[in-house]
C-alpha cells in the first residue's frame, strides 16, 4: 500500500497533542483521527485507538511491522512539519 494523501487537520500549540492527521492509502482507504504527540524523546505517532472498560487504550488501526511503522510516522511528520510551518508564516502576516 501506498500513501498517497496526508492531510492534517488541526495543529495546536497547548497541550502534550500537536496535531490531527488524516491518511490515504492507494487513494482508497482513509484512517483519521491519527495523533502527532510531543514526547520526552521528540515528536511521535499515535494511532486511533478506543478506550477499553477494564481501563487504558487500544489502536483501533495499526501497522503490523516496524518497517511499515517507520515510514508512515516519517511521513505524518513531514507533512506536519509542513502544515506547522505554514500555520506559522499564515500567524506571522495575519492571515489565519
């Protein structure tokens, strides 16, 4: 599968939650709701997940090996990086 559309949808400053992220593979399959995270060690990917009755969190979508992992989250930053940038000169002239 291939990703052919990244959109991020919300870039926030508070908070430990940077950005909202839409990903489309072989323009056919979308997974929504994917969470830039501002860790300790730098900036990750969360995938969408539930909340489970006995308590903590479950990925409801998810790569199944670390090679597919690497290059979709070195994507999403990409693109995030990108969409913070131009968040950032749209503040800067007062265009937001």
């Amino acid at each position: 599968m291939q990703i052919t559309d990244i959109r991020v949808r919300k870039v926030l400053d508070d908070g430990k939650m940077k950005g909202v992220v839409s990903v489309t593979f072989d323009n056919e399959f979308v997974i929504h709701d994917i969470k830039v995270i501002e860790g300790k060690n730098g900036y990750f990917v969360a995938m969408p997940s539930k909340r489970l009755s006995e308590g903590g969190f479950k990925d409801i979508a998810h790569p199944i090996n670390m090679q597919s992992r690497e290059r979709l989250q070195d994507a999403i930053l990409r693109a995030y990086d990108e969409a913070k940038s131009l968040a950032e000169v749209s503040a800067d002239f007062g265009l937001e």
